[in-house]
C-alpha cells in the first residue's frame, strides 16, 4: 500500500480505543469490531496503532505494546494506511519500535516529542538530535505529535524547525488554539514541509485555513466523516451544525478523560468497547445518563 496514493484527505487518522479483558489483557475480540466501526462506518483515512494516550497502550509491557501493534496491523488487513506509535523518552527504543512497524507492514510511525526524563523542558539541539537519531533508522515516514502535558510544550517556531527535519511528513499538534493553529497550516502545511492534523475541535476551522485533518477516536470520527462530506459538497453550514457538536461533547464529561468518554460513547452505540483501565474510573450514575441523552441527540445516531 502505498501512503500517499492512499490516504484520503481531509479527512481523520482514527485512533482505535484500547479494550481490556477482566484480567487486564487486551480484549482482541473487542478490538477488531472497534477497528471495522473505525474504517467502515468512520470512514478513517488512516489507523494508527498504539500512538495517542487515550488508546492507553501506556498501561501495556514493551511486548503486549508491540502485540496490540501487530494486532492492529492484522486488523486493518490492508483497507486503511496504518501509522504505529513508536514514542518513547529513549530514541533507542523509539527506533527499535520503528523496525518492529516496518517489519510488521505499517506505512509510517508517529513519535511524540518529549519531555526531558531527568526533568524540565528540553532543548530544541536536544530534540533535533532525538528525532534525527530515530529518522536516520527508518525509511517510513514520520508524523511528529505534540501534546503538552503527556509531552513537551514546543513554540510555534520549533515545531515549524522539526516540520522541516526531512523524513517528517505529518504532523498532529493538540493545542486547541486557533492563532498557533492557524499559523502552523500557514507555515508547515502551505509552504509545503508537512501535512497538519488538529483535534477535533479545531476540525471545520483547520479545514478552513487549508489543513490535512484531524487525529482522533471513535466514535467522534463518525461526526467528522460527516463534516467532512459537507464540506466537500460544499455546505458549510451542515458542516458547522454538526462541529457545534463536538464543541459540547466531550467537554462537558472530561473530567472522566477522554478514554472514558470515548469507551462510554462506543457501548451506547453497541460497540462493545469496555472500562478504562483502572484505577481509573468509567462514566457512571448521573453523568453517564445524561452522556447517553446526549449523544441520542446527535449525528452519531443519525443514518
């Protein structure tokens, strides 16, 4: 398969929800139905495997890590472009996670851009020198992620400096800030380094300035093959009624986090996607009522 003949854009680059068994294993049962839902009725433009937090592969050893990788490789069985994360505090295991991608027939890899492991933000020598080590040990391309928080906090003029690292053809940025937004597409994706992926808030207004799509779960991937078909149509107002929906949900339940949300969502819908792990804690009582009125008033039950 070839990446870019492939991929469909704009569009998503769906992150399949991770399910758990009764003993903490992955429940690959549960799994490949999350995957058909994600390529099938969300309309994915790419899987990736293994790669954002709320996919909590974090919980799983290296082996388990590299199993749901193969799994989802398997899963996929060629319909969609695969991306596996490969991120890592140590390049060396960042780079050995890329040869297992390669190996297992994935077509690019995504490597978060890090915290310094001994503490405090790293310097910007110091991530060209980490994300040089990994690209110069795979051919695949790379998308570079960045999330604060779980990662680094990168200025807009870094992350267009590592845009522009050759072998870096993607990349997913989860601020949530329209003026960074709007300046990454103008300066990474119009002037040509690299395709820019949002979230799924800034979808409409990233489709808007000219990006590539957007990074997320299901099932609030169904919601943005939606404004995705709208907007290609040409109606942006359906378009824009169906992102105020997003603008609502998940916000108003992420005190749970987004996993949970997401899992909660998924089994209301009738994709059995289980519990987060724990000890963290479902959406439950009052809180998962009123989750499920909502989602019975949006597009995700729509035909």
């Amino acid at each position: 398969m070839s990446l870019n003949a492939d991929l469909r854009l704009p569009g998503s680059i769906v992150a399949p929800l991770t399910p758990f068994t009764e003993d903490l294993s992955v429940d690959y049962d549960a799994l490949k139905g999350i995957i058909d839902y994600s390529v099938e009725t969300c309309g994915a433009a790419m899987i990736i495997a293994a790669g954002v937090e709320a996919q909590e592969y974090q919980y799983l050893d290296y082996a388990a890590r590299k199993e749901l990788v193969d799994k989802t490789i398997e899963f996929v069985d060629g319909r969609r472009p695969v991306v596996v994360g490969v991120s890592h505090p140590s390049f060396r295991t960042a780079v050995e996670l890329a040869h297992h991608a390669a190996d297992t027939g994935a077509q690019a890899v995504q490597l978060l851009a890090p915290n310094r492991p001994t503490g405090g933000p790293p310097k910007m020598s110091e991530l060209v020198r980490y994300y040089q080590s990994v690209l110069a040990e795979t051919d695949l391309p790379m998308m570079l992620y960045l999330n604060a928080g779980p990662g680094t906090d990168l200025s807009v003029p870094a992350t267009v400096e590592l845009a522009q690292l050759p072998g870096i053809d993607f990349v997913k940025e989860s601020s949530r800030d329209l003026a960074r937004v709007s300046r990454l597409i103008a300066e990474i994706e119009t002037a040509g380094h690299a395709r820019y992926f949002t979230t799924m808030q800034m979808y409409l207004p990233t489709l808007l300035l000219g990006g590539s799509g957007v990074t997320l779960p299901p099932p609030a991937a169904l919601l943005i093959r939606k404004i995705t078909e709208a907007w290609q149509r040409g109606d942006v107002d359906e378009a824009a009624r169906i992102q105020r929906q997003v603008a609502v949900w998940p916000a108003r339940w992420m005190p749970f986090g987004l996993a949970a949300v997401m899992k909660a969502s998924l089994n209301h819908l009738g994709v059995k996607a289980g519990l987060p792990y724990p000890p963290y804690e479902p959406v439950t009582g009052e809180a998962l009522t009123a989750l499920h009125a909502y989602l019975d008033t949006t597009d995700l039950t729509a035909p």
